[in-house]
C-alpha cells in the first residue's frame, strides 16, 4: 500500500467515526436516511455535475447496472445500521459492522478475485479483526448478562452490527470494481448511488408527511452534518482502492475504530473504556501493518 494511500484511508477513518457518531445521535430511522441522502444531493450537485456532465453519456449498461446495485447495497447498509444504532450502543454496532464487512470483503477479495496477502498483512487482519472483538466488548460478549434488557441490547447490537458488515463487504468488493475495472470515477458512484436511494426512500416520507416534517426540524442539522462529510470519507477509500488492492484497503478503514473509541466513547459514555482502549491500540497496529505489508 502506497504511503498516499494510507494517508487518504486515515483521514477517512476520522471523518467516518465523526459523521456515525453524529448519527447516533440523531437517532433516526429510514427517514433520517432519507434527509441525509437528499441534502448530500443538494450539497454536492455541483462538484457531480462537473465530473460526470460529459461522462455518464457515454457509460454503458454494465456502469449503471453497478451503479444501481451499489446504491441499493448502501441504502440497506444505511437503514439497519441506523436501526442498530437506536437499539443498542454505537461502540457495539459500529466495531462489528465496520470489523466484520473488511474481514468478509478481503477474504473475498482474495479467494475469488485472486489478490495476495503478505504473512505481514495477514497478521494485520488479524490485528484488526481482535481489536473489534475487544472494542465490542471482549469476552464480555461471550457471558451471559443477568440484566434482561441489557442482554436484549446486547444481543441487538450483534445482529444489526454483523448485518451491517455483511452489506459493508458486497458494497466495498462491487464499488471496488467499479473503479478498478470499470474505471469508473469514485465520485460518480457515490453521488448516483445517492439520488437513487432518494427515489427508493421517497415512499418512507410520503406515508406521513406530518410526521416527517416534525423529524425533520429536530434532525436536520444532524442529516446536514452527514450529508456534508460522508461522502467525502467514502470517495477517498475508493481513491485509495484505485492504487491498493481491495484486501489491504478494506481491513485497513478500520483505523476508524481508533478515533471512534477515543471520540464516541468519551461522548456517548457507553463504558468499558479501557478494553476498547486497547483494542483501538490493536487496530492500529494491525492497520500499520496492512500498511508495510
């Protein structure tokens, strides 16, 4: 991995601990889904129209039928991650989804796209893949909690965190060939993806009006701060894939974990601070690695 590379996957990873933990705090549902992708449409419209004005006329079918998926991929992504994020503690469902979508798409990546890992990097998985499953909770998640309802959100945060993870890992290997083999520009992808998810979302506002007006003066600052900087976290990955092979770009977004910890953590008071303390330590290490590897 190139040193621009790794440059560009750090300062994603800061801005996509910034705009979940902004999430979470919204609180939203579809809905909030909904506000965020339109204002990001809004928002970036003109840097769209700059790249894509004399492009996309010339793409072909397998561009927009990839662009299709991708959004459709991103959008269930985006809903149950906002699901679990109201059911159960971000420092729960984001190491999970975010450790488990790399793990799966690299295994991928490798397996059937024929990338090669070093001995190095493997370790690096490895390192990436312990620190999650310390920041989650560590051998706490694997004893039985006396508390019913914490046990519930526990249990919550598991599913929705894997689920998470697996549209985490068929988004990044589909978007990951757009620009490694279709050529196609990271920034295109993204935006697209994202007006395509405000006609899906359209008939999840549309249902209640009233009510959606009134989620929509509480949460707009929230959707507006997402929509202004995920876009900008998620194109850089994508730069960063058109120079670095998938399998060490995937597992090495989890440096993210590193800043949600020390971030999320203080303000969300969810506990367990030293364990995911030291689990952000093995992030680090294992993405350093994947780095030199």
């Amino acid at each position: 991995m190139s040193l621009q590379a790794f440059a560009l996957i750090l300062l994603a990873g800061l801005i996509h601990a910034g705009w979940n933990i902004a999430a979470k705090k919204a609180g939203g549902d579809a809905r909030f889904a909904f506000f965020s992708s339109l204002l990001l449409v809004l928002v970036w419209a003109p840097l769209a129209w700059w790249v894509g004005h004399d492009v996309v006329l010339h793409w072909g079918w397998q561009a927009w039928a990839l662009v299709a998926v991708s959004g459709v991929l991103h959008l269930a992504y985006y809903v149950i991650l906002l699901r679990g994020y109201r059911h159960a503690d971000l420092t729960v469902v984001y190491p999970l989804a975010r450790g488990s979508g790399p793990l799966i798409s690299s295994l991928f990546a490798i397996v059937v796209l024929g990338e090669e890992i070093s001995q190095l990097g493997l370790l690096g998985v490895a390192g990436v893949v312990l620190g999650v499953f310390l920041i989650a909770g560590g051998p706490g998640l694997l004893r039985a909690r006396q508390d019913p309802e914490a046990r519930l959100r526990l249990h919550q945060g598991l599913l929705y965190g894997l689920l998470t993870g697996v549209f985490i890992a068929a988004y990044t290997v589909v978007d990951g060939y757009g620009v490694k083999v279709l050529l196609l520009s990271p920034i295109l992808i993204d935006y697209l993806g994202s007006c395509l998810r405000v006609l899906l979302l359209s008939p999840v506002v549309l249902r209640n009006l009233p009510e959606a007006r009134v989620l929509w003066m509480v949460q707009w600052r929230w959707a507006l701060l997402v929509a202004v900087v995920s876009p900008v976290a998620y194109v850089l990955v994508l730069f960063a894939m058109q120079s670095a092979p998938i399998s060490h770009v995937a597992p090495a977004r989890e440096v993210s974990m590193l800043f949600a910890a020390l971030i999320g953590g203080h303000l969300l008071r969810e506990g367990d601070r030293l364990v995911r303390m030291v689990g952000a330590v093995l992030i680090a290490m294992g993405v350093t690695a994947l780095g030199l590897g």
